[in-house]
C-alpha cells in the first residue's frame, strides 16, 4: 500500500513539473549538468550517449555542419570532428576558416572564423536564409571574447553586441526552421591566468554578454518550435574545470569534449535512438504487441467489475507452489484459501497496474534516467552494509541437510543483492568484481542442476503437469515484459537461459532408461549407467561448445530462432550460454554424488555435527578455503574480459564447490542460516527480472531517477517500490499458476493449445509489426 501511494504521488509531481515547468529533454541536455567522475558528463534528467566514430558518420551521412566563430568556437569544431575522425590534428591556420570532409560519409564540418558578431556575421547568415540551397544543416554559432577585447570591455560596445545579435536574429530563426541553429553562451575565464592583452576580459563581462544574447534571440515573436537553441552545458562543465585552462582563455580538452558530445547527442539522438541516450528522444508510438497487452489488462479488468457486479464466486482449490529452483514443493504454513475466478481476474488486473508502472518507468517520457558511474564506494559500502544485515538477521535452520531449502533461499538472496548492487554501481567496468559476479550467475545455473536433477532422481515425477508448472513460472514475467515493454524474449536472456537447462534436464532424465534412486537401489549398475548419462551430456555440451556453426545453424531455424534472436542475431544466445555452459552438469553431478553419499549414510547431517569426520572436515575445509581464495585471487588479476571469460567454464565450479563446503562442513554453519536473505532469495527471480525496467532504466543502461537531486533519497524510494512490486509479482505468478496449470490433465492440454494458439498470434504479430517497421 505504501509503495502504490508512493509511486501514485511521484508520478504526479513528475507529470505536473513535465507540463507546467518544461520537460524537454533537448533543453536539459544543452543547459545543464555535472561531471559524476573523471571527465564524465551528466545532463540533468537524461542519458547522455557517447558516440564513436561510426555512428557519427551514419547520423551525419550526406549533411553539412557548420561552425562560425572565433578561437573557442574553432576548439569545439576540433572537438566535433574528433567524434567523426580521431586522427584529426589541429593543423590549420588560427584565423582562417578551416574544412573537414569525410567522403566516405559525404560529411563536411566547416569552421568560419568570424571573430565578431558584426556585419559580416549578419551577411553570412542572411545569405544562407536567403538561399536555402546553400545552408547548412546544421549551425553552431558565438562570439564575444573578441569584442571584449578590442573595445576594452567598454559598455558602448555591450550596447553594440546586443544591437547586432537582435540584427541577425531573424535570420537566425528562418534557418532554424530548417535548419539546427545552437547559438554557443560563452564559456568562463580563469582570470589569474589571463595575459595582460586579455585582462579586460572578466566574468563580469561574460555574464553580460551572454545575459544580452539571450535577451535577443528569445525576443521574437515567431514560432518557439523554430528557435535558435543555447549551448550552455559546455559552459556549465567549464566552471568545473577552468582552473585546468591553459592561458585562462581557452578551454581544457575535457570541456571541449562535453560541449561537442552534448552537440552530438542533441543532432543524432533523434535519428539513431541509442538505448542509452534518452535525451532528445520522443516516446515512440505504441506497437502491434503492447496494444495487444493493454487491450488484454483492460478486458481482464472489465470482466473483473461485471463477475463482482453479479457476485460470481467459482471456488477451484489452490495448491501447494512449485519452487522453480530447487524443485521442492512450498507446503503451506496455513490451510490453502480457495482461489475463485474473481480471484484470478483482479490478480490479472494488478499485474495490469504492475505493467503500467513498468511502461511509465522505462517506456514514457515521465520519469528521469541518469547514467551509471562505478567508483569502488558505490559497489563495496552497499555491499558491506547489506552482509552486516544479513548477518543481524541469522536464524537456527529448521533442517541440517546440505543446501537444505533454508540454506539454498539465503544463498540466491545475497547472491541476488550482489548483483543488484554490481548492476546499479556499473561494476562490470571493474573485472575482478565482473568475474566474481560471473561466478555468481554460474552458481544460479548450479542451483538449477541440482534441484531440478534431485527432483527427478527422488520423485520421478516427469508429468506434463510438472512441466508446465516450472515453465509457467519461470516465463510468465517475462513473457508480460515481451508483450508490454516490447522486448524480445532473448533481452531477458537469464530466462531462456534456465528455460533450456530445465529442458536439457528433463530431457536427460527422462529419456530411455529412466533411471531413479528406487530404481538404482543396491544395484551399481544403474549407477553407472546415470553416469554415462551424464558424460553423454557432457559430449553433447562439448560439440554444442566447439561448433559454433553447428550451433547457430541449430539456433537460427524458425520459429526457434524467434525465441534466441536480439536484434537479428544469436550472437547473444551463444554467448551467455557458453559462458556458463558446465554449470548446469557440474550442478547434476554434485547433487548425485552428495544423494548417493547420503544414502550409503556416509554423511553426518545431524544438529551440530560436522559433514564428515573430523580429520577429513578439517582437511576438506582447509581445501576449500585455500581454493576459494585462490580463484579470487586468480579473479583479482584478470587484466582482460575475453581471455577471462575462456577460462571461466572451466574454473568457476571450484569456487562453487568451495563456498558449498565451507557453508555445510562445519555443523554449526550449517544449522543457521539469514532470514533477511532467504526473504529474497524466495523472489530473486523476479527481483532480477523487475530491475531491467524499474530499478534501472533504458534497459539497464541508466539508473531510474524518482527523486532527482538527492541521490541516496531516490535509492532508498525506488528499491522500496522495486522490492515491493517483485514481491507482489511472485504472489501474483502464484495465484495465477493456480488457474493457468491445471491438475487434470484434459484440461491442462486444452489451455497448452490456448497458449500455443497465443503465442503464435503473437509471433505473427511480432512479424507483422517489424515488418512495417
């Protein structure tokens, strides 16, 4: 209730102050921001992107650009053409107009020295609005210094200035509805260091100068879509850093950058789209799939008032919840309350509400986005603050079991938190936190071997209902988010991943002969034959892993190819999966051994007492502590991600199997465990989920700002709702597996050809609306 109050009242302030107090992100780009790190610029409210030299050309193919002013305008024009072409020395003469071409992109920069704002400026201008064929299509343009200068700083001069910027401010503005017209606001000067010809020139000055041309390009009449636009963040990154300049004039390198990457950004942003450059992004129209969704959330909703209207109450009897993990069953602390189709349709109306907030986060121009910057305090001091909670919040375990249900919640609920943490600091920019947190992933992938294959191995339940209970679960989120957000399937690429691992499981197992712990009995011979199992799965891996066209080629046959594909290519797909490739069988294998242990009664699990003996649980322990800390060490010295990510696959599992003993060997560890995160761990799926859109933002390339201006408030207020919307999610997957996963199976088959009949119209959907894209 506090989160919906909460996110209902922020909405509102940010839907008020868009409308009544200017939400133009192109204008918070040009006038405003600061620098959150070394020579890294932050436009208020958005996301700046940092383009490369390819996709400059590509935004500027066949265009002209032209600067006009005098020495600081020629350094921006340096600056710009540094995006285009890194190569680019400043060769050309100081007062002299300067041309830069790109043939390959048809591209001209042009520099045109006029160091006044005079009459010839006024000639320039106007013969370009005079002949349009002529112009350019893009113009930045400012003086001043120079005025300065030459007059001594006189008033008459300020009276000049104005009178000859109000003079060229029509023309201005008939260029600009054709045209992008930035009019450059001078920057500051560092005084102490000013020469004695250039000691005229003061900040005083420059305010007044930049206060009269501002008065005059904002006083036309004319239309304010077709207006000459200010450059003020270059000058706002100025103040930060003047003290840098070399003469106290001219501007250092890192302004320079800001001011052209800013230009950049307000000229391409519009045609390329980057995911990580929300300024200057207008909200795209709503596509085939996400009016689909809407109209599906309102109908749900209107069925929901009539059946409440006619008091229709239908009881169907809920059942225990499958945990998609561990393959155990949630028994209930409570008698189970009879779930109506009421029940199920007002679930479907809040996952409505849910989506909405979703869409207004990551989809709407409402909220503000800001980029990430890792610094190592903003990963370690969270880090160290959520361990110290989970630590106050230690239990005694109900069971003593190795990775007991107890154990295996707190361990996805700090591995959660870490990775949540690594992905709102940028982390990934720092390797040894990046390879630890692959670790991390791969531990999630071996939680997922072994549940599901203890799950098979105990019960021997391959049922179609099993099936779509695990599916259902781990898809229905997602699945939404597709629909919704207007995302393919692979973006979400933890999903597919565990999906396909739960398929190669009960693929494995459940393939001739099944072969089950009642089965293998006293009896070495199933035993061996699970093995080969199991190394005939290791081959299969190895030839998926080693081929990559075999892969691709099996991968890219439709419809499949529709479920790993983003943005055209299964590039994606094979990466992740590679990456983690061995965990799964590593997950298997473990849980059948430590199975096999426990039933030749091998294991000492009782309260307090260590796995083994105590000479073999000091040696193991010993083993595993120098392990894990020498994988961390190995991790620590990782110089280069894609030589790292090689030997990944290959090493992860020793810190894995490490934490798994140290956690379980000793008795006394293993009969605690932290209730804070075995809290989380219950919802680490959707908390994982959730973060792409409402947490983060544009796509987890920025951070989502609901309180702007106090960063560690809006942290606070946005992990609330984050926290409270996955909670309230997984209640919701949970009531509505109830109704969509039936027990009997007639039924369970007709809504399997529903969702196939779904599923298909939305691929054909999907196909048609990219299609006309």
């Amino acid at each position: 209730l506090l989160s919906l109050v909460a996110v209902i009242l922020i909405t509102a302030v940010h839907s008020v102050s868009r409308y009544y107090g200017g939400g133009d992100t192109c204008d918070w780009l040009l006038s405003s921001g600061h620098f959150i790190g070394d020579n890294v610029w932050q436009p208020y409210g958005c996301m700046m992107h940092k383009y490369k030299n390819i996709e400059a050309k590509t935004c500027l193919n066949n265009r002209r650009v032209a600067f006009v002013g005098d020495s600081r305008i020629r350094q921006l024009f340096y600056a710009f053409v540094n995006i285009i072409n890194p190569e680019t020395k400043e060769d050309g003469n100081k007062h002299e107009n300067i041309l830069f071409a790109d043939k390959e992109s048809s591209l001209n920069v042009d520099f045109l020295w006029y160091a006044e704002v005079n009459n010839s400026m006024k000639e320039l201008v106007t013969a370009w609005a005079e002949r349009p064929l002529n112009k350019p299509d893009v113009i930045i343009i400012g003086a001043a210094t120079w005025s300065i200068k030459l007059h001594s700083g006189s008033s008459q001069t300020l009276l000049q200035y104005k009178a000859n910027i109000t003079s060229i401010a029509a023309p201005l503005e008939k260029l600009s509805e054709h045209s992008e017209v930035y009019w450059v606001l001078q920057d500051p000067v560092y005084e102490a260091l000013l020469s004695e010809n250039r000691k005229m020139i003061t900040n005083v000055q420059i305010d007044q100068y930049n206060a009269a041309a501002v008065s005059a390009l904002n006083n036309s009449k004319r239309n304010i879509k077709t207006k000459v636009k200010f450059l003020e963040a270059s000058r706002q990154a100025a103040m930060e850093t003047v003290t840098q300049s070399v003469d106290g004039l001219h501007l250092p390198e890192s302004s320079r950058n800001v001011g052209a990457m800013v230009l950049m950004n307000s000229i391409c942003n519009k045609v390329l789209k980057p995911i990580d450059g929300s300024c200057c992004q207008s909200v795209p129209p709503l596509s085939i799939l996400q009016k689909l969704a809407a109209g599906l959330f309102l109908a749900a909703g209107v069925c929901f008032l009539v059946i409440h209207a006619l008091g229709y109450s239908k009881r169907h009897k809920s059942r225990p919840v499958s945990d998609v993990e561990s393959g155990e069953e949630k028994k209930p602390p409570v008698p189970a309350i009879p779930l109506n189709l009421k029940q199920a349709l007002q679930s479907a109306c809040k996952m409505g509400l849910i989506m909405l907030y979703f869409f207004l986060c990551d989809r709407a121009d409402i909220f503000m986005k800001e980029q990430k910057f890792y610094t190592h305090s903003t990963f370690f001091i969270p880090l160290i603050y959520i361990f110290m909670l989970g630590v106050f919040y230690s239990e005694n375990s109900k069971e003593t079991k190795l990775l007991n249900r107890e154990q295996t919640d707190e361990w996805k609920g700090w591995m959660q938190l870490v990775i949540l943490i690594y992905h709102i600091s940028g982390a990934s920019a720092f390797i040894p936190v990046y390879m630890h947190v692959r670790v991390l992933v791969a531990a999630y992938l071996f939680q997922t071997g072994y549940g599901h294959f203890s799950f098979f191995w105990l019960k021997g339940d391959f049922g179609l209902y099993r099936v779509c209970q695990v599916l259902f679960r781990l898809n229905f989120l997602v699945v939404v988010l597709c629909l919704v957000m207007d995302r393919p399937y692979q973006f979400y690429y933890f999903v597919p991943l565990v999906t396909f691992w739960f398929a190669v499981i009960y693929a494995t197992m459940a393939m001739w002969p099944q072969i089950l712990q009642i089965k293998a009995n006293g009896n070495v011979f199933w035993h061996v034959a699970l093995l080969f199992k199991l190394l005939g799965l290791l081959l299969f891996i190895c030839f998926f892993a080693y081929s990559q066209e075999f892969f691709e080629s099996v991968f890219s046959v439709w419809p499949i190819s529709k479920l790993f594909e983003l943005q055209g290519s299964i590039h994606e797909w094979w990466f992740r999966w590679k990456l983690d490739r061995f965990a799964v069988i590593h997950g298997m294998v473990f849980a059948f051994v430590y199975l096999v242990l426990q039933k030749c009664q091998i294991l000492s699990e009782g309260k307090g007492e260590p796995l083994f003996s105590n000479r073999i649980s000091n040696c193991l322990l010993f083993i595993s502590v120098v392990s894990f800390i020498t994988y961390s060490i190995w991790a620590s010295n990782c110089k280069n991600k894609t030589e790292c990510n090689e030997m990944h696959p290959y090493i992860s599992v020793v810190q894995i199997l490490a934490f798994v003993l140290i956690r379980n060997i000793p008795g006394y560890a293993r009969s605690m465990y932290s209730s804070f995160f075995a809290w989380f761990g219950k919802i680490s799926l959707e908390l994982f989920i959730c973060q792409y859109h409402i947490w983060l933002a544009a796509d987890t390339k920025g951070i989502l700002v609901l309180i702007p201006g106090i960063p560690s408030l809006n942290i606070i207020i946005s992990t609330f709702i984050f926290v409270c919307v996955a909670h309230e999610i997984s209640q919701i997957t949970n009531d509505l597996a109830q109704v969509a996963i039936p027990k009997e199976s007639a039924a369970l088959v007709k809504r399997l050809l529903a969702a196939g009949v779904f599923l298909g119209l939305v691929l054909l959907l999907s196909m048609a609306g990219q299609a006309g894209y």
